[in-house]
C-alpha cells in the first residue's frame, strides 16, 4: 500500500523498497529519517518552484546522500559525498538503470553540498539540494505550509536535530579532514576537532612549486 505524506507520495516501486531498506539497514534513525523528509521537502519545495523530479530517482538521491557518514560506506579518501553517489550508481546499475538517469542521482548526491550549482541542473539533482537546505539549513522553511511541515515532521521526526547532526558530520569526516577542502565540511570540523586547521587556498598557491 502507498504511503502519502504532506500530500507527497512516497515511490513504493521495488527499486523504492530495496533503497529504503539498504539505508535503514546501513544508517542510524537519525539520518534515515532526516533522508526520508529530505525526499519530502525536496519535493513539496519542488511544488513551489516549478521544479517536477522522477519520483524515484529523487527518492533514491535523497536516501542515499548521506550514506558516506555511515560506518557501512564511509571512505578515507574522498569526500562523504561521492561515497553516497558512488554507492547510489553501483545500486541502481544493478537494477538496470539507464547511465542519464544515473547520472542525475549521481550528481545530485555528489553536489548536495555545493550552494547554487544544483539548482542549474536536473530536477532531480536541485531537489535533493533543496531538501537538504530545508531540512539542515532552515532554507526556504517560511515558504512552506506549517501544515506539511508538521505533517512531515509528524512522520519523521527530529527531536535534537541541530545537535546530533552536527555530530554525525564530524564523526562521518573527521577521520579525512582533507577531503573537506573547499567546503562546508570544513567548518564542522573547525568547531568540533581541536586542533583542526582548514587547508588555506591562499596558502596553496603561495607555496605552490611555480617561482612566480
């Protein structure tokens, strides 16, 4: 039976059922239900931007996109993000989905973190943003039905949300603090790793091996 949410249908296809149970399995309560209203809120966002994603597709870009602060999928090498899009692609090859629709999901987890960019692309890539952006940042919140946003919440809430977190970006990168150069992650680890100092871009280019 479909599940409808704030008026959001939830994909209740196969492909839907096996994405919700990999990341129930792989992430904590905090982050399957923070994933599950980005999917909501990136769609009711979408309704008020004139934006219409593949339902399938967003739901499996916003489920995924914070696998890589999980232990299961979690890297040392690159940044969480390509960890989830890189799980994303190898998950929906498998299903037999063709590399356009791929891509889109790809990106739009790989770019969740990156201000504006997103919302040049794909719906399906803008709308996990924009989810992310509600339900993190608090953007765009005042433009939605205080309805929907309880009825969201309703389903999947966020008790301590702001706290825990912050928390679960600083344990999910602070094992590779390179990899957040030239991002927020960045910040997270200034506040909460002593002794974190960020790569400097300036400084980059100062010691670089040119002479001038």
């Amino acid at each position: 039976m479909s599940e409808t949410i704030a008026g959001v249908k939830i994909p209740d296809s196969a492909l839907a059922a096996d994405a919700t149970e990999l990341v129930r399995q792989a992430a904590p309560p905090l982050l399957f239900h923070h994933s599950r209203r980005v999917y909501l809120f990136g769609t009711l966002q979408g309704k008020r931007l004139g934006l219409e994603a593949d339902p399938e597709l967003l739901y499996v870009g916003a489920m995924f996109h914070d696998l890589g602060l999980t232990e299961t999928y979690r890297t040392d090498h690159q940044r969480f993000e390509i960890d989830g899009a890189d799980e994303a692609r190898r998950f929906l090859t498998s299903h037999g989905l063709p590399e356009t629709d791929i891509r889109k999901v790809w990106e739009g987890i790989a770019l969740h973190t990156t201000p504006e960019v997103p919302y040049r692309l794909d719906p399906e890539v803008a709308l996990v943003t924009a989810g992310v952006e509600t339900d993190v940042l608090g953007i765009g919140y005042g433009e939605l039905s205080p309805d929907d946003i309880a009825a969201v919440t309703a389903a999947h809430p966020r008790p301590d949300f702001k706290r825990q977190i912050l928390a679960a970006f600083a344990d999910g990168f602070r094992h590779r603090p390179d990899t957040t150069f030239g991002t927020v992650n960045a910040d997270v680890l200034e506040h909460f790793v002593p002794g974190f100092r960020r790569i400097d871009f300036v400084e980059i280019i100062q010691n670089s091996d040119w002479p001038a």
